[in-house]
C-alpha cells in the first residue's frame, strides 16, 4: 500500500467487564421468554433496558412498549422494567387481572425491602440518586409519601434538616458514580453520626466494576468512548469516570455516531459500553474503527464477574 492510503495505527483498549449486566440479560430473557410463552403482542411498561437497539429488536419479535398500565389491553401479558416499579403498579395490574412479569432487577428489589425496612423501624430516609430516573421512581414507590427526601448533590446532603427527633437511614440507586456517592455519604455521616447505612452497598457490582474498569482504560489513553444511550445512568456515569481519569471522553449509541475529528491525534483510545449496552454495539464500533485506522486491539481486564439471576417462575427454559 502507498504510504498516502497508509492508514494511522490506533490502539483499541477495551474495558472488561463492559455492557450487559445480570439484571439487564435477565430483563430481556423475560420478555423474549414471555413472547414465546403467551405470543405477540407482549407489552413492556417503559423501555424494558436504557438502550435502543434492545428496545427495537425486542419491537421487532412482537413486544409492545407503553409508558402506562391503562395502555395495555385486558388480556394480554405485562413486563415491568429492569429499573422496577412503585407498587402500585403491580398492585393495580393485580386489580385488573393481567399477567404481569416483573423485571425489576434483584439488586433493586434489594434496595425496595431496605426502603420498607427502614420505615417499619421508625426512620426517614435518605435517597442519593437522580431525580426522575425510573429507577428512583420506582424506589420511593416503596414507602408512604414523604417517608424518603432525594439526595443528589453534595449540597443536598449539606442542606438537609431532618425534623427534630426523627433517626435516619440513608439507601442509594444502583447505578451512581463510586466516587461521588462516597463523599456525599461522607457528608450525611459527619453531620448525622447516627445514620443507619445499607447493609453492604446499594451501588451495584455491575455499576463498580465497569467504573474500575473504565478508569483503567482511561489512564492509559487519550480518549474514551462509552457506547450507552443519554438515558443511562450507568453509561452517563462511566463518562464521567473517564473524564476524570484524565481521558477526554464521549457517549455514543452506535457505530454511526464515531466522530472521526475528535478521534484525530489519538493514538490509543479506550472503548467501554454501559450495563445496557449489547455486545454487538461493542464489536461494530471496533470494525467501523478499522475501516480508519490500523486497529490493534487490547482487552484490559480488571475482574470478572460470575452472578446470574434465576428467571421468574413459569419462565424457565423447558
Ligand atoms: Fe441490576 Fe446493576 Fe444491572 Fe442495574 S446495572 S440491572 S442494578 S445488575
């Protein structure tokens, strides 16, 4: 080849683990397994993971999503999302009769029975998290109104009066930056030394292992591109961590978003994907990468993960 068509070498570090999670693969294998059970349509209550490649080929076998229970017609089966659900959704597809699968995934249930544990014993909680993700929703969905208080900022925990007598827990999402939600929980123990704190942590091994695994990538390069949907938390969240770890850093939801421009200078790029993200997304990005540059690929893995959760009963494989 001439040295004009000669094409820039790029080294590809790739982040291990990376994309789906446990709760994720255990959400579409309900409705895929709902889908062969009871046929199309099957419905989903809102989009059953944060990414919308799952979303459309899950669209394309015959699922249905709708924002609400009133759009799911009397006799067809309902999935509830992965990021779960305030109880009275199940409590009112109950009402009604449908079939409902819940997705919610484990490690959000975990964090649902510590929310009601905490009000049984008397105390208010406080909720380290985003305001209007679903999942956050869904938690104080958990608990009478007025039982929890949303932290999301340092200066959230910094303001907080709790009134007068009252003891406090604190819970978090599943899906929040390590770091960040270190020092806020660091703020509510130094103003409130008697906080109760989760037994072992709300944030998820899925959420921490590809934060660790993302900072390690982007250490060692220039750029990081984390492929995930703006809608995600976790993916969000592994952008920010690279940013942090001196790499400049960027979102993208498929192939077709690579911007050859920011890539320009950069010898070795780091390539992540969020909880959410199928592996195809990972692999299409790498070709797309190759059809520019000289790609040797490198997996950098800082652990490997083993958990997988049982299917809702009646969903097993035959
Ligand atoms: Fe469950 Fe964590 Fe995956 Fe969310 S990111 S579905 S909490 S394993």
């Amino acid at each position: 080849m001439p040295a004009s068509h000669q094409r820039p070498a790029l080294t590809v570090l790739v982040a291990a683990p990376r994309g789906f999670c446990a709760g994720v693969d255990r959400a579409i294998m309900i409705v895929e397994r709902a889908l062969e059970k009871f046929g199309a349509p099957v419905y989903v209550r809102h989009e059953i993971v944060h990414n919308r490649f799952v979303v459309d080929g899950l669209r394309a076998k015959g699922a249905i999503f709708v924002d609400e229970l009133d759009q799911v017609p009397d006799g067809r089966p309902v999935v509830f999302s992965a990021h779960g659900v305030p109880k009275v959704v199940p409590a009112n597809a109950e009402a009604r009769g449908l079939d409902y699968l819940d997705a919610t995934c484990p490690l959000v249930s975990k964090v649902h029975r510590q929310a009601e544990r905490q009000v049984e014993a008397g105390r208010h909680i406080l909720f380290i998290g985003h305001a209007n993700h679903p999942e956050v929703i869904g938690t104080f969905g958990q608990v009478p109104d007025g039982a929890m208080t949303l932290i999301e900022t340092q200066a959230d925990a910094e303001a907080f009066q709790p009134a007068p007598g009252v003891s406090l827990a604190f819970l978090t999402q599943t899906t929040l930056s390590v770091d960040d939600t270190a020092e806020i929980v660091a703020t509510l123990e130094r103003r409130f030394p008697d906080i109760a704190a989760p037994k072992g942590e709300d944030i998820c091994y899925a959420t921490s292992n590809r934060q660790a695994a993302t900072k390690e990538i982007a250490r060692r390069a220039q750029a990081v591109m984390v492929i995930g949907a703006p809608n995600s938390s976790n993916s969000m969240r592994l952008v920010e961590v690279a940013d942090r770890s001196g790499a400049r850093a960027r979102l993208i939801e498929t192939a077709d978003e690579i911007d050859f421009d920011w890539l320009a200078g950069v010898e070795t790029l780091g390539v992540t994907a969020g909880a959410s993200a199928p592996e195809v997304l990972v692999r299409s990005v790498i070709d797309k990468l190759a059809t520019r540059f000289d790609v040797t690929e490198e997996e950098v893995l800082t652990t490997t993960e083993s958990i997988t959760f049982k299917l809702p009963r009646g969903l097993e494989a035959a």
